[in-house]
C-alpha cells in the first residue's frame, strides 16, 4: 500500500470520527464567521443584515452580534470564504426539505466545516512526518497522537479559525522542508500559499514568515525562488486589502480598531508581571496549561534534543515557530482566549509540539511507550471537550456564582486556574451527569470550596448536554420516525467505516 493510498485511507477515517463526534452548531467567533458567509452567499456583500432566525438559540446569538452596532465582522475573509461552500450546500438543502428548518440546515452544513478542514490537517500531519523520513510505525503513532490526542480533535467539531491558521502554517513547512529535500520551485510556491491562508484568516500568523525565510535563505537567492515564495503571499495581501477597504474604506483597518481593548490602548502588555501570568497559564493552569491539554508535551526538550542531533534545521524551524507565538501570546491581555476549550492561541504550533518525538520513538520501546502513554493521555483530555460543550460549564459556572473570580472578557479568574473549575473536570461532570439523567432524570451537583464559603453546590440540570449533532438532531423533535431510523443508519454506517479505514491505515504500518 502506498503512502498516498494510506492518506486517503487516514482522511476518511479522520473525516468519520470528527463528523461523529462535532456538535453541529456554533457561537461566538464562529457566529460571526457564519453571517459573513451567509451575507456572501445569499446577498453577494458583506455586510451582516438584518434577519430573523426560526432557532430561538440563533436568534439570541444574532441580537447579542447586532448589539455591537457593526455591520461587519472584524475577522479575516479566510474561513468565511472556506465556509462559502459549506453554507451554499446547506441552502441548497433547504429548498429539498422543508420541514427542517433553513437556518438549522444551514447550521449545521458550515459546523462542517473545522470537520474537513481538521481531518486535511491530519492529512497534512501525516506527509509532513512521512517527509521528516520516519518509519511507518512512528508515523502511525505520531499521526493518532495529533488527530485524537491533541486540542485539533474537539476544535474540528468549533467555529474558531485557529485550525485553518494551523493548516496554513503546517501547508507553509512542508512546503518549505520539501523544497530543501527536492529543490522543487513549486514547494515555494506551496510556502507562500499555505503562509497566505493562514495571513488572511489571522493576520498575526505573519510572525512566522522571518522563521521560514532563515530556514530557506539559501535556497531563495535567485528572483525565480523569490518569486515563488513571496507572489502568493502577495495575492493574499492584496485580498486582505480589498477585503478591509470594501468594510472600512481603508486598507490598514482590519475592524479589531473597533474593540475596547484597541481603544483602551491596545491587545499587549508587555509588563513582568502580565508574561508571568500568561506563561504559568499557557504551561500549567488546569484551564489552559499545556501541560494538561496536551499531555505529549512534557517530553518535548528530550524530544527537541534527539531531533537536533538527526535533523537540526528542522528542529530549530520547529522550535523558532513554538517561540514566536509564545512571545506573542504572553503579551497578550487575552492570552487565554476567553471561553475556549485549552490555549487557543497556541493550538497552530500544536504539531510542532510533536513532530520532534519522532526520533525519540525511533531510538528506544521505552521513549516509543511513554509517547504512546502521553498520547493516550492527551486523548482522555480532549473528550470532554469532544463529547460535551464547554461553553455550557463556562456558563454553569457564572450563572450559578461557582468560586469567586469569575471569567469575563479581559479578566481571568477562577475558570482559568481554579482545578475545580477545570474544564477537563467539568466536562467529564457534564458527560457522567448527562449519562446519569437518562437513566435516572436526576442530574449531578457540581459542589467546589471557596474562600468566602466553605462549599458552593449546585446542580448541573440544563448544563448537562452530550453535545453532538446526531444526539442534538433527534431531540429537536423535527425528525420523524423514518428519518431517524435514516440518521441512525448514517451513524452506523459512519462507525462502519470508521473501523474499516482504521483497519486499513493499520495495515499500512505493518508494511515494511
């Protein structure tokens, strides 16, 4: 079996376990994302009209979106374009079954869209350990690790952009390591394309170019490399210019010079005590650390130190990306990203995180076992972040005054660092409680310490959601006894095929 066979076999065993396991639905930042999309597919602007919608949770989402007074969104143009097909087959659906309605279709069709984006980034994963020269086991191993056991996992089922800025940047290094393998003048072309998605999705993604440009500056010193590096990331500056002047008649405003925290005096603070903050919240907060959303990290200076010795420029490349985005994200106010699932900003150079560990596998069982362990460890914290919602324990904690700080935009408290209040924790409450009240009708209580009182216990009931589409679908009560014998089928056959390709992928590593 070829490798490429392999990958098609790895795509849609990634593709069934994601659609599997994503919600369906959607807010926040990918609410906006989503209006962009339907503004641009149903009226060809985009700006976000007004409209009305049959789901009373979208509804209360577009009202909070019309609060704000804007009339665009101040995301990049990189997933709402992404999303354009996505919502357009959702649409489409809509004139073919009238009894669901549009918006729920329409939903539900761009929620895919983080699925398929995800499972290319798996996809993605996999060639680039392939080119890192690897042996087909440690392929397998480190491919699953990041599929399933890393913050891409329940962040393929989110409406963030961080995956396809970290699709973008991973496009961009294959790109770049390929070319010094094979001198090939269209890998450059493959940098700047995969630089370019990731600019115009978040234009800070910029900070990696000086990064790829050491690791290529003696590969680029001809116009023709030149100019099949920079010209795509050229079209991608002209799109974002045009994009920003058609909402703000100027090519330099993005829409974040609307925020409060841009008119307060920026997003950095880069004071002492603001880094130290950040990076024991980055590393070791149980709401955001590293350290627990992705368990493979603490082999990493082991794992650094392996790869340097056998492939050292990538090794610097990997670690140079890592750093970059550290620096900027310790300055951040909002480093922890507000109500997310781990260190949102730094899910991007998740893999880079991994794909040194490769040469640790190759070297000893031992080493190869303790990734395996770490890896499996990484799974077992990312499913209550897959199989329940935790923007509904964010709420649980603030609706019912749980410790004493509490999250809010531009401040963190309890919901970051409190291990009480660790969305790990609380996801696996949210799961067993849902579990419990469908046997039982009884939901779980919720009960932690605080320094004010000595307990604070309240029940999880409305909180207790097992957030997946196929579950959400059949408790609307809009699919009748056929149709959810036919959605039952699909789920089936989804498993199915699952089990198949997974098989299949398998066999692959067993292959000398």
């Amino acid at each position: 079996m070829t490798d490429r066979t392999a990958a098609c076999y790895l795509f849609v065993f990634l593709l069934c376990i994601y659609l599997l396991t994503a919600g369906g639905h959607y807010g926040g930042d990918g609410f906006w994302n989503y209006l962009t999309a339907r503004s641009l597919v149903i009226d060809g602007d985009l700006k976000i009209s007004d409209q009305t919608f049959a789901i009373p949770e979208m509804q209360r989402q577009y009202e909070a979106v019309a609060s704000s007074g804007r009339i665009h969104s101040k995301y990049g143009l990189g997933l709402p374009l992404l999303e354009v097909p996505f919502f357009a087959v959702g649409h489409f659906l809509s004139g073919i079954i009238p009894k669901i309605p549009a918006d729920y279709l329409t939903m539900f069709t761009v929620s895919m869209t983080n699925v398929v984006l995800c499972a290319l980034w798996g996809v993605l994963f996999f060639f680039t350990v392939c080119l890192l020269g690897y042996s087909r086991p440690c392929v397998f191993i480190l491919t699953f690790i990041f599929a399933l056991g890393t913050m891409a996992f329940p962040y393929s089922g989110y409406g963030f952009s961080e995956p396809l800025v970290g699709a973008g940047i991973l496009l961009s290094v294959y790109g770049a390591i390929a070319h010094r393998k094979r001198a090939a003048v269209f890998d450059l072309a493959i940098v700047g394309i995969g630089l370019g998605l990731a600019v115009s999705t978040k234009l800070y993604a910029l900070i990696v170019l000086p990064v790829l440009v050491y690791y290529l500056r003696s590969e680029i010193k001809n116009t023709r490399k030149m100019a099949a590096l920079f010209l795509p990331l050229f079209l991608f500056f002209v799109l974002i210019a045009c994009h920003n002047w058609a909402r703000y008649g100027n090519v330099f405003l993005t829409g974040y010079h609307l925020d409060i925290l841009s008119q307060q005096g920026g997003y950095f603070a880069f004071w002492p005590s603001q880094i130290v903050t950040a990076l024991y919240g980055l590393f070791l907060s149980t709401g955001r650390g590293l350290l627990f959303f992705l368990p493979v990290v603490c082999v990493f200076p082991w794992a650094y130190r392996a790869c340097k010795t056998s492939h050292p420029d990538e090794a610097f490349l990997f670690l140079s990306l890592i750093a970059v985005h550290i620096v900027l994200v310790a300055g951040m106010i909002d480093w922890h990203g507000g109500s997310c699932w781990g260190p949102r900003y730094l899910l991007p150079v998740v893999p880079f995180f991994i794909l040194p560990s490769g040469e640790l596998i190759a070297r000893s069982q031992t080493w190869m076992r303790c990734v395996v362990a770490l890896g499996f460890a990484g799974l077992v914290a990312q499913l209550p972040g897959v199989l329940a919602n935790p923007h509904l324990f964010v709420r649980f904690a603030q609706d019912k005054e749980m410790g004493d700080l509490l999250f809010v935009p531009g401040q963190t408290g309890d919901l970051v660092f409190s291990p009480y209040l660790s969305p790990i924790l609380g996801g696996y409450y949210q799961i067993v409680s849902g579990l419990v009240r469908l046997f039982t009708g009884q939901s779980l209580t919720y009960t932690i310490s605080s320094s004010t009182t000595r307990s604070i216990t309240a029940s999880l009931e409305s909180y207790d959601v097992i957030d997946v589409w196929w579950l959400n679908a059949m408790h609307t009560g809009m699919l009748g006894t056929g149709m959810i014998f036919t959605l039952l089928l699909f789920v089936l056959i989804l498993i199915l095929t699952a089990v198949y390709t997974a098989y299949q992928f398998f066999q692959w590593q067993r292959q000398s």
